[in-house]
C-alpha cells in the first residue's frame, strides 16, 4: 500500500503529517511513502533524512496524489 502526502498551506499549516521517525513505523509495516519535495524543510528536515528511511521524494505533487492509496495530512 502507498501512502502519500504533500505539503499544506504553509500560511496556514506549519506542522507536517509524517516526519522522519514516523516513516521508519510506516516502512516497517511495509507501506511505500511518497512526499513532496521539500517537504519537512521549513522544519529543518531534509529530503535525504526522508530518502535515508526509505521514502520516496517527487517533484510532482499530482504524481503523489495520483498513485497514493492513502493521502495523510492534518487539515
């Protein structure tokens, strides 16, 4: 199962919806995780933290909405 998420209105929304730590809990029930470019980087999170974890960062945010079967986000 794919689990994807992009980011939110960053004038509204500061949080995220998947950090670091929550994708290793992710990968090790064997889901696939999609997310944004830049995703964690107003939180000081890098793309290579969330690629170390075994995720998946696309410059295409359809992309990820398109072949997720679970979007999560906060709002």
């Amino acid at each position: 199962m794919k689990i994807g998420s992009v980011l939110e209105n960053q004038d509204i929304e500061k949080r995220i919806a998947i950090t670091p730590d929550i994708t290793k809990k992710y990968t090790s029930l064997g889901f696939e995780i999609s997310l944004s470019e830049n995703y964690g980087s107003h939180l000081g999170i890098t793309d290579q933290q969330y690629r170390d974890g075994g995720v998946k960062i696309l410059k295409d945010e359809k992309e990820i909405l398109n072949s997720s079967d679970v979007i999560v986000q906060l709002s």
